[in-house]
C-alpha cells in the first residue's frame, strides 16, 4: 500500500535534490490518491507530505516552492503553534523563542543556556503540508511531466 503520510526533516537543503525530492513525493502521493479512488471507502482526508526545515538560504526555499508549483504540488505553511507547546513560541505564536528565553522546563535537561549565544541558531523553523493538485496527479498518471528533467549519466573513461 501506498503511504498517506509522508514525513521528512531537513530535506530542503540543496538547489539539485529539489526536483528529485519533488517527483519523488508526488509519484508517492499519486499512488496513494489512486489506491484511495480505486477503493470501496475513501479516506476523508488526502495524502500528504510534511516536511520539516530550517530555512538557511532564501534562494533555495524560492526554487523549492516555483518547482512544487510546476510539478504539481501544492504547499501549506503550517502554524508552530498547531504542533509545538506555547512556551516555546513567541507571543504571537508564529516562531520559535530564543533558547535563552526558553522557560527550564522547556530543555529536556532543564539546564538554563546550554548553549553559547554563537551557537544557537537565529534561523527559523518552517513545517510545510504539500498535496497534489489535479493538475499534478494527471501529469503522474499519463507520465508527462515538463518540470522534471532526467539527468544524463555519462559513462566516463578509467
């Protein structure tokens, strides 16, 4: 069986891993959308993708989500605070309090500033929820697909 849930950490790092990344997950979602419309008692709620990730350069998170869109993927950003304890959120809810400000209780060692101010990460933590559009399943199911180019292997000499 295809799975309806896929998860994924840290996976949106490099320019070159997008489009493998992405034909992967919609060929996965694709078959679990086709397995749901074949059986007698569809799931209520669709496949999808989450994917976990520390934005470290602006240009890599535009392509990744251009190249969703051109394959077929539609992107959610999902609030921290669906997920995540409010004492480790800001006030407002949308990012991730500094460690220093972290209540004890917040640290699974309760130790107060484990880490050197230098060391701790001023970037923030992103939980997409990808889907596939209409659009995206066709393309899976007729095998067109414009977005994704295979890259060629060249056999070079010893």
């Amino acid at each position: 069986a295809a799975p309806r849930c896929i998860l994924g950490a840290d996976v949106v790092c490099w320019e070159v891993c997008i489009s493998p990344l992405l034909r992967t997950i919609r060929t996965l979602l694709a078959a679990a959308s086709t397995e749901e419309a074949s059986a007698s008692t569809p799931e209520a709620t669709p496949p999808r993708a989450y994917l976990g990730f520390v934005c470290r350069a602006h240009r890599t998170e535009s392509e990744f989500l251009e190249k969703a869109s051109a394959f077929g993927v539609s992107v959610e950003r999902v609030r921290l605070s669906t997920f995540l304890p409010p004492h480790w959120l800001t006030p407002d809810g949308a990012a991730l309090r500094q460690h220093a400000d972290l209540p004890a209780e917040a640290d699974d060692d309760g130790a107060e500033g484990a880490l050197p101010e230098e060391l701790r990460s001023q970037l923030r933590l992103e939980v997409l929820c990808l889907s596939l559009t209409p659009d995206g399943l066709a393309r899976e199911l007729e095998g067109t697909d414009g977005a994704y180019v295979r890259p060629e292997v060249v056999a070079l000499p010893c």
